[in-house]
C-alpha cells in the first residue's frame, strides 16, 4: 500500500479548511480576465464560510446584488482568483 493510501486511511489527509478568511463580506472585485464571459463583471463576497473557496453573488449595473442563484450570477471563487483581479 502506498504512503498515501495510508494517510488517508488514518485520517491524516482531511478537509482543508481556513481558520482566518483573509477577504471579508461586501468586498467588491471586478473580473475583467479570463475566456468565460459569465465571469467577467463585478463581484461582491457574501459568505466567507468556505474560505479559502468565497462564495460571491454577481453586482448588477444598477449596483445591487443580482437576487438569482444561477451559476452566472452566484460563483464560489479561490481567494487567489480575488486577488489577482485587485491588481
């Protein structure tokens, strides 16, 4: 049996979880990258619940949250996705 089989067997590999989210709720980041065009716009964090995955609702134009939960309107993001469309 490999090292890996057995660390996973004795509990050793679980889920990764986040102790400290680094972003916090109502952050605001636009998406201007990338080949999908559902991505691109402006999103806000709602629940940092699953950090480091942030769960993000899409701003409409008027600058209110999109009420949909569509997969175009309500994404989970990596915080280094958030990150890279800050700079």
């Amino acid at each position: 049996m490999s090292l890996s089989k057995r660390l996973y067997e004795a509990d050793y590999v679980g889920e990764i979880t986040c102790k400290h989210p680094l972003l916090e709720k109502g952050e605001r980041f636009t998406i201007d990258f990338g080949r999908q065009k559902n991505e691109q716009g402006t999103w806000e964090i709602v629940s940092i619940d699953g950090a480091p995955l942030y769960l993000c609702k899409k701003v409409l134009k008027n600058g209110s949250l999109s009420e949909s939960d569509s997969l175009n309107n309500c994404r989970k993001f990596h915080e280094s996705v958030i990150y890279r469309a800050f700079d």
